[in-house]
C-alpha cells in the first residue's frame, strides 16, 4: 500500500526512497531481548495472533522497515510504458511541455453534475475533480478535469495511464514508476508535483472504495453555524446521552443504601459512562478520571461516609487504590473489582518481568547519570521497585517529550531510559532523530534550551524498552493504519509529537511528500488546518475538507473554534471542514472527565457537545484504540457493577473474596509501597509545575554515578 510512499520527483533520474525516517544502531540505543511468554489469559494470545495476521495483511510500503527501499517494483503495464516511451523520446522539454498541453485538449470534459466538492482532489492548488468506476469487465475507468489547462494534462495523463486497469494494477502503480516521464522543473513545479502526487492518491483511494466495503471512523462536520457529529461518533453520543433510566435508578439506590462510592478509569464504552455520568448527578461519590486521580479521590469518598469503593479499571489501578487508602489509615474500608479473574493490562505487566528488571539494571550499571521516564499507566509497586534501582519519574503521552528534554538540558552527561511502552518509546525515537536535521529556531520551538546539535548529541544516549507492548495497539493499531491509508490516504493527516503509534509515520511521510501532513505541537496542527481553510476560502469555489486528527481529543476544541471562527467571517456556506477522528468509537472523552494533563480539572469539549471520540490528553495506550477497546476494560460492565454492588453487606458478600485487589505487603528501602511508588509521581508534579525537574531528582540522578 503507498498510502505514503509518495516520495519520488517527477522530474530527473528516478531514485529509491525509504518510506520513513531512519533510526540507525549507531544514533539511538535500544534494549531487546526475547519477547517474554504471555501466557495471562486465551484473549491475550489471540490478539497477538489477530495482530500478526494483520502486519501480514499490510502491504510492505505502509510499514517502515529500517534501511528499506523501495525494490522488487512490478513490471510496467504496456499502456504506462507506451507513455513514459513517448515522453523519454522527447530531449528538448518544450516538447514534452507541448504534449502535456495535447493530452490536456484529448480529456472529454467532465459533467458538470460532477464538479462537486466531493469528487475535489483535495491538495491542489487549482481546482482538480477525478471520478471512478467499475466497467462490466471490472476494470476501472476514471474520469477527470481542472480549471488549469497545465493540470489538466497531468489530469489527462493519469487517465489514459489508469483507465482500463484492473483494480489491484491501479494500486500497484507507484510514482517512481512515472519518474521516467522527466517532465522538467519547469512543467513540476513544487505545487504542481504535489497536486500531481494527490491526484494519484485519489486515484488509489477511489479503487479500493469501489472494491472493499471499508469502515468508516467517527468524524465531526464543521459549518459557519453547525458542528455535526457523524456515522458511529453520533451512534456513541446517543448512548452516552441517553442512558436506560431503569439502570440509572437501580444504580442510585444500591449505591445510596449501601454507602458505596466508584472510581472509575475512563476508558469505558459510551453506554457504561452514560450511566455513571447520570448516576453521579443524584449520588455524588462516582468519580471518572485518569488513573493518577483515582486514588486520592477513593480516599475522598472514604473520607465524606463511603464504607466500599467499586473501582472500574484493570487491576493495577486497583491496587493503587487500596495501597494509598491503607496509607491514608482506611485499611477497614472495602475495595472490589469488577472480575473474580485477572483484569490485566500487557502494557503495565511487561514492567514487572524479568526483562524489565534487566534493562533497569542496565541503566544503573553505565557509570553514567541515569534517569528512568515510566509512563504513568503502570503500578505502584513498578514504580517504587524502579526507583529503588534508578532515579524515576513518571511521565504522560503530553508531557514524555518535554520530560526526556528537559532532562537532557537539566543534566550534563544523562542517559535517559524510556519504559515500558515500546510505541511511544520508538516516537520519541524517531521524533528527535528527525528534529536533529532541523533548524535551531525549528528545535527550540519545542524546546528553548536545546539546539539541533544538542539534539544529535543525546540521541546516542536515549534508550527505550523494546518488548512493552498493548494488546489494543495490536488489535487495533493495525486496522487503523490500514484503514487510513485506504480510506483517509488523499486526506490531510496530523500527528501531535506525542502521539504513539503509525499516525505519526503517516503524517510525516504525508507531509515530505506532498504537503499534505503535519507533525508537531498542538499550535503547529492548529496552524496546518488554519492556513489549508484560509486557502480554501481565498479561493472563489465551493470546496471540503477533511483532516484525520492523529492526536489526543484535548485539541479539539481549539481546532472547532479557529475553524467555524474563518468560516463565519468569511460569509461562506459552500464550505465544510470535516476532522476525522482514527480512534475506536468506543474511546470517548466527555466533559465529566479530568486529565492529569489539565491540573486534575475537567476536559473542556466544543460549544455543544457532550462527547468526543479518542482518549483524553495525557493518558492512552494509543491514539488509534484507547483503552475502552480492550477486552480486560470490558470486564468493567455495568452487569459487573450491579452484581458486585448487590452482594455488598449481604452473606453473598462472601463470594467477592476472588474480587478483591492485590494488597501490597512488601516494603522498599524501608518505605511502603504506596509511599516509594508515589515518589516518582511527585517528581513529575513538580516538574509539571515548574518547568524544572525538581532537586531531589537531579541530586538523586547525581549522587548514584558510580
């Protein structure tokens, strides 16, 4: 699939390109061993199964391979040879240029019935429409046209070339087979080669909508005076908006009469959060958060008359919730799961292996500053058995850059090592690898103490964990990309830096390529979207566009505002800004959640609406699935509630023994687990709110060089 991959000149001898940014053994270290047995749960096998299935499936040009090229190119069709042979024997380029203008005059016109916006090529500079078909022979027949006689040879050109293929033909052509045409830099200028690129893209993209029934993700539709959620968003809003009645009341009152609070993750599926979002308007002590609020707001609850807390999560929040309450001197209260079987996260389990054990006595054995980064989605016990060994603190997916950074600039010499999650880790990786070969003024935009050689010079010296993975990423990682490169491939793509996952490689390679991508910090995605809509309205005709938002939903409402603002002030009805959201539907943010990423206070949503698909910022697995995709968060049902709720204070009380979390009974360095395991968090709190890594971490990282 080229999905991206668009990365031949059209002009000038053809060349191999990669399709990703490399990441060389002697640039940025990383720590692999064997993959460990998984052996928790059937479920968990069969995703990894499911996930392999699916790399299978993907074709090798949406996947980076390190020190790849693109070889082993089909052989070109005859009609496509006949024209590269007509242009190659063509030396002086004014002739090449005449027969551009020849082929421009042999396009037949396309209906005006069929110059809408949704048959646009979106990228052009001129106006380009392409249409596709299936003949009775079932091959593709294309149509096309521009308002640029110099676009609309190239137009015509791609018609003659694709018309009559066959449909897997279409998608084998790739533009370092069109290289040879040699058009000259005077006929490719930049925007046109990128308009020429796009035009091929839509080709691609229109074929496997006539072939492939394909899914559709969630997305918002924005006007001058509407926003419009569509298919399977505007599904999940219903159900978080209208929640059974019925299961509302029952929840109250068992929840009343038995003093019962709940703290819940809140990656849960719309209808489950429905339900608790109502319940919490008549019973106060249900608390939906990230898993760093949790804790403290149980030991609220206990605190205000709850005598049992129900925690709706996997297991390793659980068990943070019992440990701080036991710390707070609640070890009377209750705490239940929603499962007498494990709930687990293969994420948060990979940092309590042997292997990760290893690689953090790695980092403690260089002789060298050493600093941990662990993500925040992992138990109390990694985090102080981790600190034990190396100096540690704990990061979110919005603030792991700034983190890693400030680091590298806080402290001479410092190797940082990145864990558990391997995705995120390869980002950073690649991220800094590709901010390396920018300017200055580019690297101190994300970072003003650091340069482009301050960034060359840690690249040696950043690690990350290479067998951490999430069973959501496998299931739902693979069909996401997919999806977007069949689907969403003619689209505008956007990856925030931070964001784990292939949206990011696909952005950039959409954006080196054809000017279509951009990776970067909230106001760089912001600023993409803003310049592509004001084109559009300097331009006299109507027009949509659509943008796969390859970042956490905490932006959302900046782009709502900045776009429906351009459009109200330019008077236009005849444009439509539609932003795509590459997410399970089931992953919701709604304005009853807080983010860690926002101090702890609650997410804000555009004007009007309750809920947007994707995960909250600073807190995901990935950006593709969210946590509510995953079958252990799914053990979290509102069935499992009530039956834990109604055996409370009952002799089927009994029964709930198997639901009670793990206690934490060990010590580390004479502490409690709950005391040694926050201390890295508070590490983060305080850079969080300085700016500066806090002294007790730098003299710590400082005082066990050996």
């Amino acid at each position: 699939m080229q999905c991206s991959g668009l990365s031949a000149i059209l002009h000038g001898t053809p060349k191999l390109y990669t399709t990703s940014v490399q990441l060389h053994a002697n640039t940025v270290r990383s720590y692999k061993l064997h993959r460990p047995r998984l052996h928790r749960k059937q479920t968990r096998a069969a995703a990894i199964q499911k996930s392999q299935q699916l790399a299978e499936r993907v074709p090798a040009s949406s996947v980076a391979q390190e020190g790849s090229v693109l070889v082993d190119q089909p052989i070109l069709p005859k009609r496509i040879q006949y024209i590269v042979d007509e242009f190659q024997s063509m030396s002086d380029p004014k002739e090449r240029y005449k027969l551009l203008l020849k082929y421009a005059r042999t396009l037949p016109a396309l209906d005006a019935a069929k110059k809408v916006p949704a048959n646009r090529v979106m990228g052009c500079t001129s106006e380009v429409w392409m249409t596709a078909r299936l003949d009775d022979s079932n091959r593709i027949q294309f149509s096309g046209d521009s308002d640029s006689e110099l676009t609309r040879g190239l137009c015509a050109l791609l018609v003659q070339l694709m018309s009559g293929l066959k449909p897997e033909e279409v998608l084998q052509v790739k533009p370092e087979m069109l290289s040879a045409l040699n058009l000259g830099p005077a006929v490719m200028a930049p925007s046109r080669t990128n308009g020429f690129l796009n035009m091929l893209e839509t080709m691609r993209k229109r074929t496997v909508m006539l072939t492939e029934h394909l899914p559709r993700f969630p997305s918002l539709h924005i006007t001058g005076d509407a926003i419009t959620p569509q298919g399977s968003f505007a599904e999940a809003q219903a159900q978080y908006l209208a929640p059974n009645a019925a299961q509302v009341d029952a929840l109250v009152k068992v929840l009343s009469e038995k003093k019962i609070g709940i703290v819940a993750h809140f990656y849960m599926d719309p209808q489950v959060q429905g339900v608790l979002t109502s319940a919490a308007e008549r019973w106060p002590h249900i608390h939906i958060s990230d898993s760093l609020v949790m804790a403290d707001r149980a030991v609220a609850m206990v605190e205000e008359g709850c005598t049992t807390v129900a925690v709706l999560g996997v297991d390793f929040m659980s068990e943070n919730v019992r440990a701080i309450l036991d710390e707070a001197g609640h070890k009377d209260t209750k705490v239940y799961r929603m499962a007498s079987d494990d709930i687990g996260c293969s994420l948060a389990e990979a940092a309590e292996t042997g292997l990760y054990s290893d690689y953090l006595s790695q980092a403690a054995a260089t002789g060298k500053p050493a600093m941990h980064v662990v993500y925040i989605n992992t138990s109390l016990k990694t985090k102080a058995e981790a600190h034990a060994v190396v100096p540690t603190i704990t990061c979110t997916s919005s603030n792991v850059v700034q983190t890693v950074l400030q680091g590298f600039a806080q402290i001479p010499d410092l190797t940082v090592w990145y864990g558990p999650d391997t995705y995120m880790g390869r980002n950073l990786a690649q991220l800094f690898t590709s901010l390396a070969d920018l300017p200055d003024e580019e690297v101190q935009k994300l970072h003003p103490k650091h340069t482009q050689a301050s960034v060359r010079a840690l690249l040696p010296r950043l690690h990350y964990f290479e067998e951490g993975t999430c069973i959501v990423h496998h299931i739902f990682g693979g069909e996401v990309t997919e999806l977007v490169c069949k689907a969403y491939g003619d689209a505008y793509l956007t990856a925030h830096f931070e964001v784990p996952g292939e949206m990011f490689t696909l952005a950039m390679e959409a954006k080196k390529t054809r000017d279509m991508g951009v990776v970067g910090s909230t106001s760089n995605i912001l600023d993409f979207i803003s310049s592509k809509v004001k084109c559009a309205l300097d331009k006299p005709f109507a027009d949509k566009l659509q943008f796969v938002l390859g970042t956490e939903s905490g932006m959302i409402t900046s782009i709502v505002r900045k776009v429906q603002g351009l459009l109200k002030e330019s008077g236009r009805d005849d444009l439509e800004v539609e932003i795509v959201f590459p997410v399970s539907p089931e992953s919701i943010t709604t304005s009853s959640q807080t983010s860690a990423a926002n101090g702890g206070g609650p997410v804000l949503l555009p004007g009007g609406l309750s809920m947007i698909p994707g995960p909250a910022s600073g807190e995901g697995c990935s950006t593709e699935g969210g946590c509510a995709s995953c079958p252990y968060m799914k053990m979290n049902s509102l069935t499992a509630l009530m039956s834990v709720c109604e055996r409370v204070d009952t002799p089927g009380e009994v029964l709930l023994e198997a639901y009670k979390p793990r206690a934490y009974t060990e010590t580390v360095n004479g502490r409690s687990m709950a005391q040694a395991g926050c201390e890295p968090i508070l590490h983060m709190r305080a850079f969080q709110s300085s700016g500066q890594l806090p002294d007790s971490l730098v003299q710590d990282v400082l005082s066990r060089v050996k």
